[in-house]
C-alpha cells in the first residue's frame, strides 16, 4: 500500500472518531471524567494520573465551540535555506536556530505551532485549557521513512497534559533529551486527539500542522 493510499484511509478512520476514544482500553471498567473550566467532560481511564489525552470529550448543548483552521509553523529562522524544515524552527524558543541536545526538528515546530494555536484562541477569547479536540498532520523529516511522534509529543507536552490529575501538581517534561522540567504553559486539558503521517503538508518544509476545537 502507497504512503498516499495509507494516509487517505488513516484519516476517515481518524475522522470517524473525532469526538470518540482517541486511543482503545481493554478495561471493562467505565472510564472517569473530568470537568474541564469550559463545561466539557474528558473521559479519562481511570487510575490515570497523567494521561496524554482524553478517550472522548462530552459537550453540553448549551456550550459555545470554536474550530480552528490548520496551523503550520511560522519561517522565523532566517540562518536556514527557505523553504527547508529548519526554517520553520521557532527561534523566539531556540534562539538562533540551534537546538539543543535531543530536541528535532518536528519538535521545535511543534512548540512554534502550539503558539500559534494559543494566539489564535486568544485572539477569539479562548485559551489553551478550553481545547477539547485536536487533530494532528505529521510529514516524516528528509531522510527518515517515517514521522516524528516522539518529538511531536514532547511538544504537545509542552502545553498540554502537564498537570497530575490527582495532586493538581505541575509534571515536569523533557525538551529534547534534557532533564525534565516545568512546561512552557502549565495546563490540564487533556483534548481528544489523533495524530497521523501525511504525504505532505501544503507549504514545503513543514513538518506539523495542527487544528483544533475549543469549547466554553
């Protein structure tokens, strides 16, 4: 099967479950939720601390929900031939372009998306912590045969999913392969979420693109 032909049947699969389980439990036992500050319910499995994500989020009717376009990285990194991945390194985080031990290059535009994405919320009066869907376009580096989802989401961790559910504590995360420690935005949220290799994103040398749905 072609990469096209798998990421085409990838994403129906992916669409069908937008608001659905964004990863299967063998558990018999009913997941527990958590109230979000918008309203919405993330279904959680339980005995879960630190989950990533959510199973499903639950909307009431009478909540407001705001979908966002696709969002790339931004070409900040003036050091690196247009048009390259490098170019979309977000160098307001890695200063000049270099990063540091361990970290990629789908990570450092992970972080440059997920600001983006925080900007544009806010924009519209809504923050990182009423996220509550998430869908998530990976192109795999030059060079390598397939895409970076560690490096993705050490990203995501950056911004999401960084509080222990049971302590309310901030988790410390990695960047790259340093030691972890505090996120760049500390937030609960655990959106449902599913995150796939594409053929490719519409403008050359990226490597991310991320859309997502925030409700209050």
């Amino acid at each position: 099967m072609s990469k096209n032909t798998r990421s085409f049947a990838a994403a129906l699969a992916a669409g069908a479950i937008l608001f659905t389980a964004a990863c299967s439990s063998d558990s018999d036992t009913a997941p527990a939720g958590t109230e979000s500050a918008s309203g919405a319910r993330s279904v959680i499995e339980p005995g879960e601390a630190n989950p990533m994500i959510a199973q499903g989020v639950e909307i009431s009717g009478d909540a407001t929900v705001y979908k966002s376009s696709g969002l790339g990285p931004t070409a900040l990194n003036e050091e690196a031939a247009e048009g390259s991945p490098e170019s979309y390194i977000d160098t307001e985080q890695f200063s000049g372009g270099t990063l540091p031990s361990g970290v990629t290059v789908t990570e450092a535009q992970g972080i440059g998306v997920l600001k983006k994405i925080r900007d544009n919320l806010e924009g519209q009066g809504y923050a990182l912590e009423d996220v509550v869907s998430m869908r998530v376009f990976l192109d795999n580096a030059p060079g390598t045969d397939r895409a970076d989802y560690a490096g993705w989401n050490r990203a995501y961790r950056q911004f999401f999913a960084n509080t222990n559910l049971d302590t309310d504590e901030t988790e410390l995360v990695p960047m790259g392969t340093a030691e972890p420690a505090a996120p760049i935005e500390r937030n609960s949220a655990r959106p449902s979420r599913f995150a796939l290799e594409v053929a490719s994103l519409p403008v050359p040398g990226w490597l991310v693109e991320v859309e997502v749905d925030a409700v209050k």
